[in-house]
C-alpha cells in the first residue's frame, strides 16, 4: 500500500443521503473538515506529537500536516465529515421525561457543537 498516491475524494449529495435515510438513521453534518478535526482534539495531538519529537524534519512534516488538514483554503472546508447512526444513539427524552435507568447517551464525538 501506498497512502496518498490515489485520490479517494467525491462529490457527495449530503442532502441525498440526508433524504435516503430519513426515518432509519439519524444524521448529523455535513460538518467542516476543520471543525470536526477540532473537536476531536487536533490541537492538542499535534502539540503532544511537537513535543515528543526532536527531529527538526519531523516537526515541519506535521505542521506541514496540520495546515493542509485545518486551513480553509486547503482541505479545511472543502472537505466535510458526515454521520449516519442509530437514532438510539442521540435519543433525548421529552423534557419531564425523564428515564432514570438508561443514562444519557455520551454526545457523538467531532459532532458535539451541532444542533440535533
């Protein structure tokens, strides 16, 4: 294998697959390339991997990395993250009810800031 000689990118109809799955999935997104990698703590990946790392070629590989994944004007926008999971999985109940047995589920990670 080789990473990065092929280009995997597509034009996806996030509104198509929004309207496909209705009623069987819930979906969240499309959210920012950026704005998802943030959420999931990018920030402070690459700091840990700075700090870890003595070789100056190293450094300005993931800083290198790290611009073309989070700058707007590279994949930071023009790439999107899209998610489809069971409904379960974001179930809310109605204010005043309120189940004591089933715990509240964790919020889904890289989609927290998002209006469900």
């Amino acid at each position: 294998m080789a990473p990065g000689t092929a280009d995997l990118t597509a034009d996806v109809d996030f509104c198509y697959l929004r309207r496909m799955t209705e009623g069987k999935v819930a979906s969240l997104g499309p959210v920012a390339q950026c704005k998802f990698l943030e959420n999931m703590g990018i920030n402070v990946r690459l700091q840990v991997l700075m700090r870890n790392s003595t070789d100056s070629d190293r450094q300005a590989e993931l800083v290198h990395g790290f611009d073309m994944m989070m700058n707007p004007k590279k994949m930071g926008e023009r790439f999107k993250f899209f998610a489809l999971l069971p409904h379960s999985r974001l179930a809310n109940p109605e204010k005043g009810e309120t189940d004591q047995k089933r715990p509240k589920p964790p919020p889904v990670a890289g989609f927290t800031e998002l209006e469900l």
